[in-house]
C-alpha cells in the first residue's frame, strides 16, 4: 500500500499541477509530443525501430556468450546509421530523450531542494552526476 505524503488539496500539490500545466502548455513540450505521434503514425518507421532493438538484443546476447564478430558489429554499425538517417526516428528518439530530461531536471531540481532545505543555487545543480544520495563520495 502506497502511503500519501502531501494531501491531495495541498499548497505543495497545487503548486505541481501548476508547473505540470506549465510544461504541458509549453511549445517545447508540444513540438516532442508531435515527434512522437508522427513516429506511431508511421508503420515502417515503427518496425526499422523495433528491427534495430531486436538486433541489439540478439548481439547483446552474441556477446555474452563470446560469439561476437566484427561482421555482427559492422551490421550493427551500419542499421544504426540507417536508423539515424530516418527523421521519423531520429525525431522520435530525440523527443523521448528530451522528455526524459525534462523529467530528471525536475525531480533533480526538487531533490536537491529538499536535500538541501532551502532553493538550490545554480552551482548546486551543476555539481555533476552522483550516485544515489551522495553516498559514493560526492557532494
């Protein structure tokens, strides 16, 4: 069972919803979404993606068994170019990556709040990646 931490009417609540009103309406948001869409939209699109993963797996797994070849990587190399020169693609995995960045700043940007208590400064988001909370050393 999922214990709630903020009730549902809170300041705090409140405040999210409005930056996720914020983000959803912006221009940036929107433009990813339309990437995203057109790549669903597009069927040969969809299975160059899905035939490219398909061909990692099987080499990930090529690898593990230490049948890997340079021929196998000379195939990867190359669907991946063809991959990249797709613009439905290219698009689609650029939106998603741009979303997920947006997803990390904000929860980094509210971690970092709470870690510290108090608004973090620039310098404290640009302290380079750590793992976990801190403890492996690094601020």
């Amino acid at each position: 069972m999922q214990t709630q931490t903020l009730p549902l009417n809170s300041a705090a609540i409140e405040k999210t919803r409005e930056l996720c009103t914020l983000i959803l309406e912006s221009d940036s948001y929107r433009d990813q979404v339309a990437r995203i869409e057109g790549f669903f939209e597009d069927d040969a699109a969809q299975q160059q993606y899905r035939d490219f993963s398909q061909l990692g797996q099987e080499l990930h797994q090529k690898q593990q068994e230490g049948a890997l070849t340079e021929d196998d990587i000379a195939l990867y190399e190359r669907k991946q170019s063809e991959l990249n020169g797709n613009e439905t693609v290219a698009g689609f995995m650029e939106a998603e990556s741009v979303l997920n960045g947006i997803v990390k700043e904000v929860s980094r940007f509210v971690g970092k709040s709470l870690e510290l208590g108090r608004l973090p400064e620039p310098e404290d988001l640009d302290s380079g990646e750590c793992c976990n909370s801190g403890g492996c050393g690094c601020a």
